[in-house]
C-alpha cells in the first residue's frame, strides 16, 4: 500500500479514522533523486507528500526489519512502522532531530516495539533479519569458495547470536544497518561513548569466538 494510501485511512491518538479531509492542503512537488534526509524533512514539514513518500520508500523496509527483529511479529512489526509513519506525519511541523532523521525514525521504532513486547518474550535478534541471514538457507551454493563463505558466514551469524543483547543491539545498527555512532547513540537512547564501548566489547568478544 502506497504511504499516501494507508496514511488516509490510519488511527489517530484518539482512535478516530483521518479521513481524506484531513489530508487538505498537502503539496505535491518536484523532489530531487537522491534528495537528502535534511531535504526531505524540510520538504515534509511544508507538507509535501512527494517527499514523504521518497522517505518512506527509503526506510519502511529497514524499519520493519528492525522491528520485527524485536517482535518476532511480521503483522505487529509493520503495524509499529505505518504507526511511526502516521506520528511523523502527525507531527511533522514540529519534527526536530537532534542527530539525523534516521537515528529519530530507528528510536521511534526501537521505542515502539519495546513497548509492544514489554510483557512478551524477547525474541532472536537475528533470526529475521535478511542483513545476517540471507546466505543461511541458500541450497544453490555449489563451489569451493562460496561454501567457505557461507560457512564463514553462518559462524560470524552464531558468534553475533552469543553476544549480550546490547552489545548485540550496537553491532546490528552499526554493520546490518550503517548507522553511525551518534545515530545508534539516539536509537539506543546512550551516549556516543557507550557506544563505542558496546561496539568495542562486541568486536573484541567476536575476536575471542572467531
């Protein structure tokens, strides 16, 4: 479903449907390919639908594989990121970042799906993210080389599993997903300096195992 499409028929704070109505007085405008983060928020925030969309064809994706790396959930997962979509759209007069809009969209949707399981069991960080899994069950792989990969692959996979769930948390957001320090310091909601320090632990520990 198109951003434009489902954020017309979304659930407000109040539980009341946003009807088309609502959607009154929103641009469409030319967004340049490639457009920045910087430049999308600012489009956003003059309501231009085009821009929204760009950014959420940029992250819907990684976002629910974010989440549902917490909940396990497919269905729950991409309810929490049209949920955050709907709120940033919501608010998006007001939307300030304090690092970069994917480090606040990657918190939002951490903070969601926390609270989402909160009562619930935590599940494996790894078991649904196609960044770590993807080489797992590939039965085409016939030659020499790819199978050392794979199996590489599937012993780093193990090793990232055996890690403390934080330190665990810091290494998926810096390498499945390329957020920088600050940024995984705002998902996380921790210093920069704690980040590092995870980061270091977790490489250091991966070195031990390796």
């Amino acid at each position: 479903m198109g951003s434009l499409a489902w954020l017309a028929t979304a659930q407000d704070d109040d539980g009341a449907e946003i009807s088309r109505a609502r959607l009154r007085g929103l641009s469409r405008g030319h967004v340049v390919e490639g457009a920045s983060d910087t430049s999308l928020l600012q489009a956003i925030g003059e309501g231009n639908v085009d821009a929204f969309e760009r950014l959420h064809a940029r992250y819907a994706n990684s976002l629910y594989q974010f989440a549902l790396r917490y909940t396990g959930d497919p269905a729950q997962s991409a309810d929490i990121v049209q949920d955050t979509f709907v709120r940033f759209w919501q608010q998006r007069a007001t939307v300030r970042p304090h690092t970069s809009l994917r480090a606040y969209l990657f918190q939002s949707v951490r903070n969601a799906a926390l609270n989402a399981i909160r009562d619930g069991r935590r599940r494996d960080w790894l078991s649904h993210d196609p960044a770590f899994v993807a080489g797992e069950q590939d039965s085409t792989v016939t030659t020499d080389a790819a199978l050392e990969a794979e199996e590489e692959r599937a012993r780093v996979i193990a090793a990232v599993r055996t890690l403390p769930p934080r330190t665990r948390e810091a290494i998926v957001l810096r390498w499945a997903h390329g957020l920088s320090y600050a940024e995984i310091a705002v998902a996380m909601g921790v210093s920069v300096e704690t980040v590092k320090s995870q980061l270091a632990r977790g490489l250091a520990l991966l070195r031990e195992k390796l």
